[in-house]
C-alpha cells in the first residue's frame, strides 16, 4: 500500500471508533481493503557513507554546486575557502544524498520517464566515491496525488518518491552556502520535537524500529498518544526548521515578546556518523517564538533574539489535530466478538461469527449479507472528525457503539455526545476526545436504518 492511499485512508477513517465498529468486514477478504495502523515498509533508494563519498554534483534549475570531501568531514562547495561558506550547510547537501528512504514504490521498468518528468528531470546528482564509483539520482516532477517529487537511481531503473524538503535542499543556489545562519541541524538526525504553548504541549518522536528502516515514521506522544501524520511533520514541521535562518540579529534591547512567549520549540537531536556507522551523543536545541508582528516573528536562540520570517514557525501554532494519524483509536475486530448500535428508539446488535480463518454476521439474529455489510464498512469510514475536543459542555448521546470484547479488558463503549445543534463530542469509555459534525452523524445513521431493514440486500435482487 502506497503512502497515498494510507493517508487517504487515514483521512476518512478519522472518526476512529466508528470504523471500529465494522472494521471486521476488512477482515473479511484479506486481500483489499484491509486497514492497518501498522507502518508500511521504507524503500533504500540509495545509502553510502559520507566518507567514502569524494564529491557531491548537483545540477538544479539554478546553476551546478559541487560538494567536494577535504577530509575529516570537512566539505567545500565549489571550491570556494571555508572562510566563505556555511560549512554544515555543504555537509547537509552531502547528507541529503548519502541515505535516501522513499515510502513510495511508484514503478519498476518504467516504459515511459517522461510520464513522471524524469526524460528531462529538473535536477540531476551524481555522487562519486574514492573508489572511482559514480552514481546518478534524477529529480522529476512533482507528484500531483502523492505531493512529493518522482525519483530514480541510474540503473536500478525504479520510479520512487522524494521528500520535499530534501529536493528543496537540492534546490538552493550558490549563493545559499555563502549565507550564513548560526542555527543548523541535520534534519534525518531529529528524534523528537516538542512544542510548548500556552493552550498544550505537542511532542512527537521517531518510532522506535531496531532495524532502522523506519527513520521517517513518527508518532505523537502528546496530548494524545498516537501514530503520527508522518507526511504533515515531513513537509510543514521539518521543512520549515530546515529552512529556519537565524541570520537578522536584534540588536536594539528589549523584550520582543520573549516575557510571554507565543511557543517554545526544543529538538533532540542524534547525529549519525556515515563514517563510523554510529550515533553520536543526544543533544537538544532550543528555541523560543515571542512577539509575531505581521510578516515578522522574533525568536530567541543561544541567548540572542533574531527577526524571522513569521511563515517559517506557522508550524508552532497548528493544531495538535493536525499531527494524529486519524486511525490511532481502532478497536481491532479481532479483538471483538460483537458490536451494538444504538441511537433514537433503535437498539441493533451485530454478532460475529468465526471459524477459523472465515467469518459471518447475524444482525438482531438473523444472516447479514457479505457484500452489503462491506459497503457499509465504506461508508462508515468515510465519516471524519473535525477536530479536538476543548471541553465543551456535553449534552445527551446522540450514537453509541459497544464493543463486546472476547476478553473483558477489550469491552469498550464509544458514544456521540451532543455539544450543540451542529456538533457532537466522541466519548470513548467516558472520555471526550473528538468533535464531529451531526450532519455526518445523521447521514450514517440513515444509511444504518436503510441496512438494518435489508441486511441480505433482497430489496435489489427484486428489482
């Protein structure tokens, strides 16, 4: 599964428990349609060391830089004194390219390069080694669906997908090197990014993944703990630290709004060193965004304030809504051995069936048709929330779900709390965690009483 269709799955399965409450029929054929919080797998488009790398040529729509090894993870651009340039931006672009990780595989042998951009791709790399080796990466478009750019190593002949921010690092002009910003990090070597305001405290963290594989999969730790939008982080969170300048320093006194700060952002970071293999010590780096005034925001690093770009740290002041994977509270069927559903004078209950590997329903008793059961799986999971609960008086249960768990500890009940005329809290074993929308709410619930009062589907086979 491509990392598109699990970010479109994500998005309609937002109101979590409610694709909990017929996820069995993804169960049903394991061949399609399955939904999985599980992280699919990473793609190795390229990997070398950084010591065995001797230059770095990348030919953007600019101009060519050329990265070039002095030794001692020392690195040059375009030959120019280290006096003159920004030495751990060169190591960045040399970082970019050395260990490239794509989530998706678009296509093998491709008949036609033009189809992804790549018969007269926008930026070329070819890396040469100490041995005398050279490789060629080349850059395509950009991906219309996907949101990322097509990829392919010379040779391998195989379509994948690029990060934005690593094509943006291609992407800079000379004169990026030789722009001086006293705050840089290795974007890959971030593991956890905590956001502190005044309303929450966001903090998310590298999956832990002993093989490694997984160095773009992330997961949320707070408010709530959960899977992450990886694909979010990637291109609003790390994109903008990537291009994060602290170059305009303050130099008049004063507050800046540092009293009260809007956010304050601390990164742990863990270099990886290409030519050992191994990680360096963890560190932090910190941050804190004061006063924003229109265009401009004042942030304080090391002890000193600098005027930003207020676009560049938008990123602190998203929602935390924005960071979950929406399928964080799915009530795995395998874990159930029924579901009631409950909303007006309607009580239904739905009994699964196993043996062995396969699976039936009886609805209030009686057989449930496969095909019909599944349609209503899809509808159910097109439902989404609309955002965060933040204490809103709550009023009566508009729609319940209850699990009925094969052991006790998997009971669970979900229900649908009204807030107001529009709205309803989603209350999961008596905790409100999300608002919805009724008129989703009311959508689904007569698409239930269409299929409660023709569960085998017999109204159609009449016609």
């Amino acid at each position: 599964m491509s990392k598109s269709t699990r970010n479109i799955i994500i998005i309609a399965a937002a109101v979590v428990l409610l694709a909990a409450g017929i996820f069995f029929v993804g169960r049903l054929d394991t061949s399609e349609d399955t939904v999985s919080a599980t992280p699919e797998p990473s793609y190795t488009v390229y990997s070398a060391d950084t010591s065995d790398i001797a230059s770095v040529i990348v030919k953007n729509p600019e101009e060519t830089i050329e990265a070039n090894n002095l030794g001692d993870g020392a690195w040059t651009i375009n030959n120019m004194s280290n006096d003159d340039i920004d030495k751990s931006k060169a190591y960045t672009l040399v970082s970019t390219v050395s260990k490239i990780i794509s989530k998706n595989k678009i296509e093998e042998n491709p008949s036609d390069l033009s189809e992804y951009g790549l018969s007269e791709p926008s930026v070329t790399v070819t890396i040469k080694k100490n041995s005398g080796e050279e490789n060629t990466l080349y850059v395509g478009d950009k991906s219309p669906t996907l949101g990322e750019y097509f990829i392919i190593l010379d040779g391998d002949n195989t379509v994948y997908t690029l990060y934005n921010y690593k094509v943006e690092t291609l992407m800079n002009p000379l004169s990026y090197y030789s722009d001086f910003n006293r705050f840089s990090v290795v974007i890959d070597d971030i593991n956890r990014i905590k956001i502190e305001r005044d309303d929450e405290t966001i903090e998310m963290k590298i999956m832990d993944d002993v093989s490694n594989t997984l160095s773009n999969v992330w997961e949320v730790v707070k408010p709530y703990e959960s899977t992450a939008n990886d694909e979010y982080i990637d291109n609003n969170v790390l994109t903008a630290i990537e291009e994060l300048k602290f170059n305009n320093l303050v130099t008049e006194d004063g507050d800046y709004g540092m009293s009260s700060p809007t956010a304050k952002i601390t990164l742990t970071v863990k270099p990886y060193d290409n030519a050992t293999g191994k990680y360096g010590d963890e560190y932090t780096e910190v941050f804190t965004i004061g006063k924003v005034s229109g265009d401009t925001a004042y942030v304080s690093y090391n002890d000193k304030v600098y005027e930003v770009s207020s676009e560049s740290v938008d990123f602190a002041n998203a929602p935390s809504f924005n960071f979950l994977n929406k399928l964080q509270g799915l009530v795995d069927i395998s874990l159930v051995d029924g579901v009631s559903v409950s909303f007006g004078e309607n009580n239904d209950s739905l009994e699964i069936i196993r043996s062995g590997d396969d699976m039936s329903f009886k609805l209030n008793g009686g057989d449930a048709d496969y095909k019909l059961t599944k349609s209503m799986y899809q509808a159910i999971i097109s439902l989404a929330v609309d955002g965060i609960y933040r204490g809103e008086k709550l009023g009566d249960t508009v729609l319940k779900f209850e699990y009925d768990g094969i052991k006790r500890a998997d009971d669970t009940t979900v229900e649908f709390k009204s807030i107001n005329d529009l709205s309803c809290a989603l209350v999961r074993n008596g905790k409100a965690e999300f608002t919805i929308k009724k008129n989703k709410l009311d959508e689904f619930t007569q698409l239930w009483l269409e299929y409660v009062e023709d569960p085998n589907n017999e109204g159609e086979e009449d016609e």
